[in-house]
C-alpha cells in the first residue's frame, strides 16, 4: 500500500459493517466524479487488537445492537436496498477480505466489494463460506476459482490481517468506514460530502 494521501483518498473498509456497505453502495456517486483514485483497503479489527470494537457477542451491548439494526434499516430504504441481517457470529473475516485483494488484483475490486456486501447484509449470508464467495465474484463477472483461491492465499490474508494495524499507525483509524485525504480522517458514511468538498477545494473544483 503507497503512500498516497496527498494525491488520492484512502477508503477503509470492512464487509463486518453495514455502514462500510452503505459507503460503498454510495462511494461512486459520491466521490466517483472527483478525478482522484480511490485507494480501497480492507481491514478488520481483531479482539487482540481492539477488543473494544470486536464484541462477538451482540448481547454485552443490546441497544446499540438494537438501534444498528433501526439504523441501517431506515437508511438502506432511503437508497432503495433491501436488509437482512446475518448472524451476529462472526466467520473468518480474512478470507473475504482477502478475496477483495484478488478481485482488486483483477481490476474489479469494486465490482466484488458491492457483491460480497450485498450477499452479507441484503441476504444475510455468511462471507466465510466458500460458496458465498465465488456467488459474489460470479456477480461481479469474475473467475469464481481464481477469487477463491486469493481467498485462501496465505500472502493475501496475511496482508489483510496487518491491514487495521496499518491504518492505525498510519491515519489513526478508529473504525470504518474510514476515509483520509491530504491527511486529514473522515469517519462514517454520513462524512463523505465532507471528504467530496474538501477534494473539490483543493482541486480547485469548488463552486
């Protein structure tokens, strides 16, 4: 991953949050005409790493857990999207993150980013099977084995697994969605008009 703030907006993402979904259903509207690379980059915290936004169980925190879902509802209807939630048990978030990297490596990272979200929270499917996978990748007009096998590529999961530590160290990321341009954090889907105005002043694209 290149050093690219300066030139390009870094997004941190994660297919365990539906407001990462909700980001990316809106990331090209929102910041696709912008004329600046959208750097993806997969992350997801560990209970070693971040217990604190790592809880397995969705009863230590019953009403946050409860608005989420009254949350996401309502601003997945607004964009016209179906919900499902899946099961709060939580699979082996490297092997899908890793599949990113092997959808990104074949030029269509975006294209399996909306699918795998769409298979976890419009399905409410479990993105560490196999199956769910190459559903996705085939969605997004992708070669479902060679997806699969960047699933399970040791490099690939080994990169993603370093990936939330990186972006603490690096942008001082707290959660996802994450943006960063010209060094500065945006927090939250709800930021983004944010993000697209700062890159419209600096381009000198501000009305």
């Amino acid at each position: 991953m290149s050093d690219s703030s300066l030139s390009a907006i870094r997004f941190y993402f994660s297919f365990r949050s539906p407001y990462a979904w909700l980001a990316t259903e809106r990331l090209e509207e929102e910041l696709g005409d912008l004329g600046v690379e959208i750097e993806r980059v997969p992350v997801f915290p560990t209970p070693e790493l971040s217990p604190e936004l790592f809880q397995k169980d969705p009863s230590v925190i019953p009403n946050k857990t409860l608005y989420m879902v009254q949350d996401v509802s309502r601003l997945a209807r607004e964009r016209g999207l179906s919900v499902r939630f899946p099961s709060p048990i939580d699979p082996d978030w490297s092997i899908s993150h890793a599949a990113f990297l092997g959808a990104e490596r074949e030029g269509k990272g975006h294209a399996f980013m909306l699918e795998a979200f769409r298979q976890r929270f419009c399905k409410g499917l479990d993105l560490g099977e196999d199956e769910v996978i190459a559903a996705a990748a085939r969605r997004a007009d992708l070669n479902a084995d060679v997806i699969l096998s960047a699933a399970h590529s040791d490099e690939l999961r080994s990169r993603v697994s370093a990936g939330w530590r990186l972006g603490i160290e690096r942008d001082r990321i707290f959660g996802v969605p994450s943006f960063v341009y010209a060094g500065k954090l945006y927090w939250g889907q709800d930021r983004m008009h944010f993000l697209g105005n700062a890159v419209r002043r600096k381009s000198g694209k501000a009305p």
